[in-house]
C-alpha cells in the first residue's frame, strides 16, 4: 500500500515538472530583479541558520532534493517536485526511500555532484558525522532516519527506524539545501557553493548582496534572470519609499503592514500586493523550569487571560487567524478545526475566559490586593514590543502584575535559550507546515529551540505515533489531540498566526507567496515583463 501511494506521488511530480519545464512562449531572458533586504545575515550557512533573512538570499544558490512547486500557493505533499533528486520510491513498508538522482549537475566550481554530497549533508545535519555545525536547529527533523546508504555516483537510500512519510516534506523544505562535502563549512558561512540557479557574485556588507546567473545550471533554459540584487535598507520606512519609487521590485517577504499597504495602494495602484499567511507566530512562552510557571493551573490563567481576537483586529488590523499549533485551516493542511479550537483555553468569551482564571487566581491566594508580580521580556523589535505591551494589559485582568523588560536583539536568542526569563512574548516561524517539524522542532523535551522547556514524555511518544502513521486522516486525528493537549497544557499558548503582504510590480511574473514564509526563493521560474 505504501509503495502503490508514493509510486502514484512520483509520477505525478514528474508529470508537473515537465510541465513546469514546457514554460509558456510569452516568457523573457534576460534584466536583474532588484529585491528589497533588511539586513546582511549573519552566515549565509543554511543549516545553521532560521532566519528568513538567510533564506531569501541563500535559495537561489542552492537546490534540494526535492522541492515545494514555486507555483503553487498552498503547499503540501501532493505539491512537492523533483530536484536533484529525479525521482523517489519507497520501500520496506515505508522504512526506506531512494533517491536517484540527477546526471551531469555541477557545483558552481564545476565539480560533480554526487551521492557522497547527499549523504554527507544530511549526515552533517542529523549530527552523525565528524563535522559539526555550530548551531544545528533542525537535527531533530532527521532523528529518524538511521542510516544514509550510497549506491554509486546517483542513488541514495535514507533507512528509516519507523515509517515517516513526512521526510519528503522535511527535505523539499527551503532550508533543506544540499552541502558540497569537498567545500569545508566556514567558506559556507560567508559565502556559498550550490548547484543553483545563480551564483555568488559580490556581497558588499551593509549595502547589496549580487547575484549572478549560473550558466551551467541542470535545468535547461533556467533561469531566465541575468542576475538578483538585494538591496539591504534596515529601516522599514526607507524600504516602503523605496519601493515606491521603483527603486526595486520586490518586496521583503511579507514586510508590507496594513498601514503601509493602504500607502502604497494610493501611490502605486498597479503595485500587486500578495496577501498570504506565513507559518509565523506570536507566542507566549512560560517557563515551566521554574516557579511560578511550572505551574500548569498559572499557565492556564495566562492562556485564559488573552484575547486573541482583540490582538488580531486591534494590533494587527485583522492580518492574522488564531490558532493552535499548526497553521489554522484552511490556510494550512493540519491545523484545528474551528470546533476544536472553541475547546482552547483564551478562544472562548473573553469576559468568560478571564472569570475562569480568577476562580483559579483566587484557588492559589491571589487577588486584587495581591496579584502575581511577574516580569515579560521581549525582544527590542516593534513587531515583539507590540504583542509584548498587549500582553502586560491582559495580564492585568486576572490579577497578573508585569513589569516589561526590552532584551537588545543581539541578547535576545542567547537570553531565551538560556531560559533566563520567566514568561516572554516571541515570534516562531516553522519552516513547514508539518507535524514533524512544528512538533519535533518546538515541544520535544530535548530540542534546542523547545524554548519553555515544556516536557511530556507521553505525548512525546505520541509525536512518534503521528510521524509513522501512514494512513492521512489516521495522521490527521492524532495531530489534533496532540495539538489540543498542547494548548490545555499552556506548553506554548499561541497568540496568532501572521498574514501579511508582499509586494512587488506586475512585471515581476511567476512568482507568488506560499502560506509558509520559507520556501519560495529558488527564483528560476520568475521572469520580468518589461519593455
């Protein structure tokens, strides 16, 4: 059965790629899309890195195995194309899938790739080589995988401990890139060598990062850009003028707020504005490491407390949905439905929710005259103050007294990840809209960016129960009892699902937002229409 299910996926990926080869007669060679940056990451090193600030720039450079079709909006399985990988099948009842890959691929040095890159990446990142990464955000997207077996220079078998039909979402990921092994990791941290549509041309810190057209690229008659400059302007109002004068092309992704689309609609009517979700959210965490938050009844009262609409209609003029875990449907695949999340604590009545959490206040010895003085940290960036201050005004209604404390940027990462705060407004982006990676990668006891330090060994295991489950709707149930657990354990209340804008020009052509923020910069499909 499961063979029969993925041999049907493969076909049909590669039926869609030859008509995403086939293009259409009206598409143009040639100019340079100019898009708009807000900072120089730090390392353009894709696996040590989460941030959409490398991704943008880094995903031209390289390609996947397998990658989410840049044309479709909605991603899931059923949208996930071949890339180095030609083509996949899975067997031992679902234990083990190979990969035959591509012929003739260069690396941009004019090196061969070959089924020793594979493996040593995904090695690399499942922590089961010699090298080390400095940071490894996403080892845990790969714990299930016991064993990476070449057969010659083009087949590579991923052995499995369990079925995990998520794997092919895990690697058609944006962050999922493939590694040069002859290349060591710290010429990758500032610079890059893929097998990408464009190569590295010039990076001129704090100003623009160039981009140029890879002329040996696999994939015939692709790109059809010459070149991608990135623009790199800190300041949000700057890059709105500049946008606005057709100093670029296209936007940051989703840096386009209410405020400013209702700006550039009345200076550029013809500017195209891209309205999508993003697989970022505001969060709370508390953490449960240590008084008062390793308290579940305290975690509760604060996920009670929070009015997750007034948040998203007042703060954020109605660019957000609540939610659960996962992305809410229908923007997402597996998120709850909207009877499940009625049974969220904080989604109900606002004024019966709050009721709630001070019958439990006044249980624990709080009260008007003795309230629960806590501080909230947060980033020192406007998107987490906003939420932040939101959150200390909440608080107040339940008898909660916060103090908020602003951690400097450079701080922030180290300081959370420490557990050096006692309850913190964040912002989360998930790499994917997947199970595996929201689960594995935010609540697992032992991962790195389980940031609250949350830990439920038995629910745990049902994240393994999920991940082998082969039968979709089977899957389905299980996501949301896990995901209806975690909200009742206050493990992570989340406070929105972000929409935004991206905006660019009409004559920027084949490109669209996808309802993850992380996927969609290959960018060898997109053409520009100008005269």
């Amino acid at each position: 059965m499961i063979r029969a299910k993925n041999t049907v996926a493969m076909v049909t990926a590669l039926l869609w790629l030859q008509l995403w080869a086939s293009g259409a007669a009206a598409q143009k060679f040639g100019g340079t899309l100019v898009a708009l940056h807000q900072e120089q990451p730090q390392s353009l090193s894709a696996h040590e890195n989460t941030s959409i600030s490398a991704v943008f720039i880094y995903m031209p450079m390289y390609n996947n195995l397998a990658l989410y079709d840049p044309l479709k909006a909605k991603e899931s399985i059923e949208t996930i194309l071949p890339e180095l990988g030609s083509s996949w099948s899975w067997g031992e009842g679902g234990k083990a899938v190979t990969f035959k890959l591509r012929e003739g691929v260069k690396w941009h040095d004019g090196k061969p790739f070959t089924a020793a890159d594979v493996k040593y990446t995904f090695d690399l990142v499942r922590g089961a080589s010699k090298t080390r990464l400095k940071l490894n955000p996403r080892r845990g997207w790969y714990a299930n995988v016991q064993e990476i077996i070449t057969n010659g220079d083009h087949e590579v078998t991923f052995k499995l401990k369990h079925p995990q039909p998520a794997l092919l979402a895990l690697l058609a990921a944006g962050h999922s890139v493939v590694y040069p092994a002859h290349v060591p990791l710290a010429d990758l941290r500032t610079g890059a060598m893929g097998t990408g549509p464009f190569k590295l041309k010039r990076l001129d810190p704090e100003k623009s990062i160039d981009l140029e057209r890879n002329p040996d690229y696999w994939f015939k008659n692709r790109p059809y850009l010459d070149g991608v400059r990135y623009v790199i302007i800190r300041n949000r109002g700057s890059r709105t003028a500049a946008l606005q004068a057709n100093q670029a092309d296209l936007s940051f992704p989703y840096d386009i707020t209410d405020a400013i689309h209702q700006q550039l609609s009345a200076a550029v009517p013809t500017l195209v504005m891209d309205k999508n979700s993003s697989n970022v959210s505001s969060n709370l965490l508390m953490n449960t490491s240590k008084p008062p938050f390793n308290d579940v009844r305290l975690r509760r009262v604060a996920a009670l407390a929070l009015d997750r609409q007034a948040l998203i209609k007042g703060a954020f003029k109605g660019l957000g949905v609540a939610g659960g875990a996962m992305l809410p449907q229908p923007l997402g695949v597996w998120g709850l439905s909207a009877e499940d999340l009625r049974q969220v604590p904080g989604m109900g009545d606002p004024a019966q929710e709050r009721e709630k959490a001070r019958a439990i206040m006044r249980e624990l010895g709080y009260g008007p005259g003795n309230p629960l003085r806590i501080t909230v940290s947060t980033r020192a960036v406007s998107s987490y103050v906003d939420v932040a201050i939101w959150v200390v005004e909440q608080l107040q209604h339940v008898w909660i007294d916060a103090t908020l404390e602003q951690v400097e940027s450079g701080r922030w990462n180290g300081q959370r990840s420490r557990m050096e705060y006692t309850l913190a407004a964040n912002l989360t982006g998930a790499a994917a809209d997947e199970p595996d990676v929201v689960f594995f990668e935010g609540y697992a006891c032992d991962s790195p960016r389980n940031y609250s330090r949350y830990c439920n060994r038995a629910l745990e295991q049902k994240f393994v129960e999920q991940s082998a489950e082969m039968d979709p709707a089977k899957r389905l149930k299980l996501v949301h009892e896990i995901d209806l657990q975690l909200q009742e354990d206050g493990a992570r209340p989340m406070l929105r699902h972000a929409v935004g804008y991206t905006a660019y020009y009409p004559y920027v052509k084949n490109f669209l937002t996808h309802q993850v923020l992380y996927s969609n910069y290959r960018f060898q499909e997109l053409w520009l229409d100008k005269p």
